[in-house]
C-alpha cells in the first residue's frame, strides 16, 4: 500500500505498488472466478514448500530477503521496499529467484519465457537492480509451480538496462497524481461549502447541525425524519461539512435509482452555489452496458477493447469532472458512445478520485461486489444510507446466495456440445459433479413438503466438506477457463457465459457458508411436480428427460444480517442511516450491527401542519388474503368512493400485483383515467407515468406497496394529493419468513411484529409519504381495511396522524380541499 508522508514529502511503497503505480494500459482484464484469498492461499503454500526444499539443498539459500531502494523524485525521498522469495550465491554471482503459482497445468508451462509474464519479471528486475545499487551484479529467474500438478519451471530473467528510467516514470506519475490530490482537497478546503437551496426548509438547519455533530463523534446515527422534510440535502451538508475537514470521502447509498437522482439534485445545485465538488453516481453494469451482451473480455466486447489507453489518450476522467463536477449516469454513458469505452468501468474510474460515490447498497455492504476503496480503507469513508429502512433485507438477500440445477445443467449440456468437448470435460465433470450434490439434497425433501422445499440448520442441511471441495475445484480451474476463453471464447459471442455463472455462484455460496452461524439455514427446493423428487441418474449421468425445474436446487437463508455486516460497520468511520420508517430503531440498530457505544437515534418531528392532513380508517372490509374475493366489490366501491371525492391526482396502494389486477376491472368506471404500474414495468415506463402524475391532470394511480412508486418518489403540489392504502402490506407467507419469525421470536421474542408487522406497516407509511412533500400541501391518507384499528398495527401510526374511523371516505373527505 502507499503511504505518503506529506508533511516530510516521503512516500513509501512495496515492488507490488511501483509495478502498478502507472496508468492502466490495454484492455479491461480478464473476469475468473479467481478470489484473492485463494490466490494468496495456494501462493504461500507453493512459496513455503519450495523454499523448505531449496535451504534443505542449498546452504547458502535465504528465504523472504528483505531488499530497500531510496530514491528522489518530484522532490519527494521514495522508499522502495520487498522481499525476495529466494536470494543465494553461485561462483560468487548473487542469483534471485522469484516463486509464483499458476493454475495452469504443467504442459502450459514448459517452454514459457520471461515476457509471458511481464509483471512477475519485472518484480525479479527491481530485485536486480537494487542490489546492483549495493554494488551487488545479480542474475534473476522465475520460479513458476503449478498447483494443479506441482509442475516447476525455472525461467531467467535478464537485467533491464532501463529499469531506473521505468521506475522514474512509474513513481512521476505516481507523485503527480498524488499532487493533483492534495491541490484539489485544498481547493475544497478552502473553498465554499452552501447549502443546496437558498434557504433551509423548516426544521432543516437543526437537522444538519445534529447530523454534523454526530458524525464527527464517529456515531452511526438513526435519523427518523418523515418524508418531505429534506433529508437528502440537509444530511450532505452535514456529511460534506465533516468529510472536508477531516479528509473522509461521502459514500451516498441508494436502493432505487430514483434516490440517486434527488442526491444528485442537491449535489449540483451546491455546486452551481459554488462547492468544488467531484460526485459520480455509479449504475449496475448491465443497466449501462453498451454491448450486446454483458461480456467483459476484448474479443467479445469493442468497448473493453483498448478500454485503458482510450481513456488515458482522450482525458476522459478530467473531461467529465470539467463538466460540472457531478456527471450523471447519463453523461458517463454518452463519453461510453462516443469513444467506444465501457461506460461502467469509465464511473468506477471516476469514482477512484471522487469526493462523493452515489450508487446501490451493494458497493458498500455486499462482499462479493463491494468496491475495492471500502476493502482497502473503511475509515476513511462517512456512508449515508438513504431509506434505510430497507437495508436488512437487502443485507439478507446477500448472505443467501442460491444455486440452481437449471444453469449447471444447461452450461453441461452445452459444453458437451461442443466441437471440443473432450478438451473440455475437467469443466463439464466438475458441473455434473455439483449437480449431483443438488440432486441429493433435493432428495430429501418429503413428498408432502409445503411448496415442495424443506429448511434444515447448515449443519443437518448441507455437507460443507463437499461444497468447500467443488468451491476449490471451481477456482482451480478458473485461470485455465479464462486463459481458454482468451485465445478462443468457448460461448459463442453474444451469449452468456454460463460455466463462469455456475463457477461465481458456487463460489458466493461458499463464502456465504464460511460466513454463517446459527442465523443461516439452507433451503432444499423441489420445484414443480417435473423436477427430481429423488436420485435419478450416476454421476455424470443425464436426467431422462428435460430440464429440472426453474427454482430446483439450494439457497441459503440468512435470517439476520448483523454477522455480515459487523466487520464493515465497526470499521467506517461514521454513517447516517435516515428513513421515515425506522420504527422501532432498536430492531434496524441489531439488524445493522451497531454497537450500543456508537449508536445515536435522531427524531425529527413533521415541520408540516397537521391539519392539512386528512387520515382515514376504513374499517368496514378486510383485505386478509380469506376474504379479498368476498370484500372486492366492497373494495373496488370504497375506492371509487374515495377517488370521486379527490379533486385532483390519487393513487391507489394495493399489497401486490395480483390484489390490483383483481380489483382493477372493477374500477374502469370512474370518471378519471388511470394510470397502472404493470408487471415488469420498465424504467422508462416508469418515468413515462410520473411525468404525467406531475402534470396534475386528475388521473389515478395504480401500484403496490413497496414498488418504485410507493416508495423514493417525489409527488409534490396538485402531483398527488391523496393516498389510498388497501390493506397492511404483510409479507407473504413463504418459508423465508416463517423462519425468520422463528428466528426473531427466538433471539428478540419479537417473532411476528419483526418479521411481519414491520416490514408490512413499513411499506404503508412510506406510500402515505408519497403525500405532503412541502408546508402548502394539502393531503388525505385513506387506509383500507379492519386490520388498521389493531392495536398492534395502529402503534405504527405516526404521532401526528390522528386518523379518524369512517364508512363512507367520500363524505369524510368532502369540503377538505376547500368548496
């Protein structure tokens, strides 16, 4: 790692630092299912078996040599260091001597030469020269082992004569870079810091005082603010307020794209007040992808080809942050078009030197995708997390990985169609081979199980001893698989490459499963009445006839997601975790993993007055699953009702898509036309229906709670002046959530408000939000249902509410927008 010392202008760095101190050359690297852990693994065990069998023959031979360069440069004393693997004598010539582990098989190695690994012996040439710099002439050479079959070679490494020149260039460009930095964090320094607007909404200013306040504390703070009060702008005045002063970086996380777009509002508009800012907002690769299929590799995509020297020759990075200071998504993506470059890995190369990184939960708290950045130096960064009240289940979902028998049986099928296919068995064996483990845990599912799957503790569930095995195989053969596809992709240009999905999967699982404890179960799916119910074929062996299945197999279920997160929480230096809906703030604190010496919970009451809020129960049908047929026509009247009584823009909440389409042809005579969030509704789309709910023409929406529309969105004025809630949102009754209310009974004896009442009452108070976004709305909340009058799911109810029981909502809600 770096380490500067700016005070005394020292910079200190490893032979592994300067060999990648320069700028990227080339194309984008090769995708393996190749961890960095493994690598290490089966590299110090190659190391220490090697070196124990050369100081065994050789009594002159050193292991792990540690070897120092001064230098100066740009005015700066640089301190080169490393340890050679190997380091002896022959005839009085000193020889060095490198060891590296390949999972290449042997016949791949013998005959290689030094240029085929340009890194490795230029790792072996600052070794050389640094001894010459002693007055110490030496020769070098690789040392490269095989751990498929323990295959060495021994490869020589000449002398670069112009290795002091490459080092030189290597560390000025490594100091530059340096330079630029610290000019820009003095810019921001001693720069303005305003607010986005030109003045604080209500209750504003305190908010942004307390957040400061807390996060210079190094607090994870609970912000419990209701919706329209301006969390976004006030907490990145805070955070930027803090992160400026300190030297830490703004990591803004988002579950929706529509999030995104409100921090990037507020992040422009201090800057268009004069805030020297860099902030990019990073998109899921396949939304940006240029290509016809999401294929990382040169020979399958023109815009990772040469993706490094494009981007170094055109200036991208300085012409996109001269742009403003806060390039959108689509501004990344124009640059992409028109210079033929990955839009994707175009942001995360802006995201390397930006002062704040807008983008999904996954780049901070998934550990299969986390960005480097947070691996490398947690401290340094302030996370906001914006609706934070959907963070455990996202957390969950990334400790519950799941494998399907489909694509490892449908990757077989077509590697055994392949014109090479004999060359190609290792890979298709191993697939067979974890098919076989799926196969004999769908097996044991009884033949009246519930929804065909069974939940069993990790122990009684799942041989890890196997999985930990086919996980190693797996990674083993990643190289061989990407040095294959390099010469000559194995799937056809254009399709995905499913012995890589199958490879990543098996690896994601089995990082999970080293992660878990008693929280995780596994969870064995049968699938329909096609898929297997039993062992069906040997090993190797094909299914008589057609696919298994498209949910057969295995997934893990990681009921509570505090053992994942802990590490990363404990090392950020600080976070806001801000939503309407963190009630109660004791369960999203354990969910979270904050200490109790960290945590701060911050209430902001409305700054709204109540009574230009209109809350109404409606008691008089049930929305329970048992009785939806006999209420529908009951329900599609109280709407109509409701919505005639709405002089303008409404929408209407139902639990889920199929809830909707029920009561939805019942509606189509209302005298407003209405607008539907339909399945599989596209980003588009989506945008096309709130651009017309913003006109405020009168029309009525239809969506679900807990979808892009109930949630994250902005309706403010004649956009939306009433909410219809039809029915608490519960979650379904799955299998994931009875054990989840077993857990939670279990650990918090909160089974069935954690598991069901908060997720569901959750997502009813933010559709509520979606009315009364500023001080001049007028709004109305009509609530649905004989569940609402429940105590248990009433104690919800913001303070503020004071909702009135009713019959006839159209006759409450009279007059209520004036005559």
């Amino acid at each position: 790692m770096l380490r500067f010392d700016d005070a005394e202008k020292l910079l200190e760095l490893g032979v592994h630092d300067l060999i990648e101190a320069g700028p990227p050359r080339g194309d984008l690297r090769l995708q393996i299912a190749w961890s960095a852990r493994a690598r290490m693994k089966a590299g110090t065990e190659v190391h220490g078996v090697y070196q124990a069998a050369r100081a065994a023959e050789d009594a002159l031979f050193r292991r792990e040599v540690t070897l120092r360069h001064r230098l100066i440069v740009r005015g700066w004393e640089v301190v080169i260091s490393g340890r050679v693997d190997g380091l002896t004598e022959v005839d009085g010539q000193w020889i060095v001597e490198e060891v590296k582990s390949s999972t290449a098989p042997g016949p791949r190695l013998v005959g290689r030469v030094a240029g085929d690994f340009p890194a490795w012996s230029r790792q072996v040439q600052l070794y050389m020269w640094f001894l010459a710099a002693q007055g110490r002439i030496a020769q070098g050479r690789l040392i490269v082992i095989s751990v498929l079959d323990q295959t060495q070679v021994s490869i020589p490494v000449e002398a670069d004569p112009d290795i002091a020149a490459w080092a030189l260039r290597q560390l000025d460009y490594t100091l530059l870079q340096h330079e630029q930095t610290l000019a820009w964090q003095h810019q921001r320094r001693t720069g303005p810091l305003p607010f986005a607007w030109p003045t604080f909404r209500p209750g504003q200013e305190e908010l942004a005082a307390r957040v400061e306040a807390e996060l210079y504390r190094g607090h994870h703070s609970l912000l419990l603010a209701p919706t329209g009060y301006g969390k976004t702008a006030a907490v990145l005045f805070a955070a930027l307020r803090v992160a400026t002063a300190l030297g830490k970086r703004v990591f803004y996380a988002t579950a929706r794209n529509t999030q995104a777009k409100m921090a990037e509002d507020s992040l422009r508009a201090m800057a268009a007040r004069g805030l020297p800012i860099r902030a990019v907002t990073l998109r899921a690769r396949e939304k940006v992808c240029l290509n016809e299929v999401v294929s990382c590799r040169p020979e399958a995509c023109r815009f990772a080809a040469d993706f490094h020297d494009k981007v170094r020759d055109h200036d991208l990075v300085a012409a996109l942050w001269s742009e403003g200071g806060v390039p959108g998504v689509d501004a990344v993506v124009d640059k992409g078009e028109q210079f033929t470059v990955c839009p994707f890995a175009l942001g995360l190369d802006l995201a390397d030197n930006a002062d704040v990184i807008i983008g999904d939960y996954n780049y901070v708290f998934d550990p299969a995708v986390r960005l480097t950045a947070f691996f490398e130096r947690p401290e340094d960064w302030i996370v906001i997390v914006d609706e934070a009240h959907q963070l455990p289940d996202r957390a969950r979902g990334y400790g519950s990985p799941e494998l399907r028998l489909g694509l490892l049986e449908q990757a077989a099928d077509l590697l055994n169609d392949h014109p090479e296919s004999a060359s190609l068995r290792p890979f298709t064996d191993l697939l067979d081979e974890v098919a076989e483990l799926l196969r004999a845990g769908i097996s044991t599912i009884p033949a009246d199980a519930r929804d065909g799957e069974i939940g069993e503790s990790l122990a009684e569930g799942l041989d890890k001893a196997i999985l930990l095995r086919l996980a190693a195989a797996a990674e083993g053969m990643a190289l061989e698989w990407a040095l294959r596809n390099s010469v000559s992709a194995v799937f056809p240009t254009g399709t995905p490459d499913l012995w890589l999905e199958a490879a990543r999967a098996l690896l994601r699982l089995r990082s999970a499963v080293e992660r878990a404890g008693p929280e995780t179960v596994v969870i064995w799916r049968r699938g329909g009445p096609a898929a297997p119910t039993g062992p069906q074929r040997s090993l190797f062996g094909r299914l008589p006839a057609g696919p298994a299945d498209p949910v057969a197999g295995m997934a893990l279920c990681c009921r509570d997601p505090s053992r994942l997160l802990a590490p990363l929480m404990g090392s950020l230096f600080a976070t806001v975790m801000m939503s309407a809906t963190l009630e109660p703030p004791d369960f999203y604190a354990a969910m979270a993993a904050i200490p109790e010496a960290r945590l701060a919970v911050l209430r902001s009451p409305s700054p709204f007055d109540p009574a230009r809020r209109k809350v109404l129960v409606v008691p008089s049908i049930s929305t329970e699953f048992r009785h939806r047929d006999r209420d529908r026509s009951a329900t599609a009247r109280l709407i109509h009702e409701a919505l005639s009584a709405v002089p303008g823009n409404a929408a209407v909440f139902f639990p889920s898509f199929a809830y909707l389409e029920s009561i939805r042809p019942l509606l189509k005579g209302t005298s407003r036309p209405l607008l539907v969030q339909d399945r599989g509704l596209d980003e588009a789309g989506r945008e096309r229906l709130l651009a017309t709910m913003r006109q405020g023409e009168g029309h009525a929406l239809l969506a679900v709670l807990g979808g892009v529309f109930s949630e994250g969105v902005d309706l403010p004025g004649s956009a939306l002046l009433a909410a219809i809630i039809v029915g608490p949102a519960l979650p379904a009754a799955t299998l994931e959530r009875r054990l989840l209310e077993a857990w939670f009974e279990e650990r918090y004896q909160q089974g069935t408000r954690y598991a069901w009442q908060v997720p569901g009452m959750g997502r009813v108070l933010q559709a509520a939000g979606r009315v009364i976004r500023t001080e001049t709305d007028r709004g109305a909340i009509v609530l649905l249902c004989r569940r609402f009058v429940q105590p248990e799911l009433a104690s919800f109810f913001p303070a503020d509410w004071n909702p009135e029981r009713t019959t006839s909502p159209g006759l409450a809600l009279a007059g209520f927008w004036g005559p």
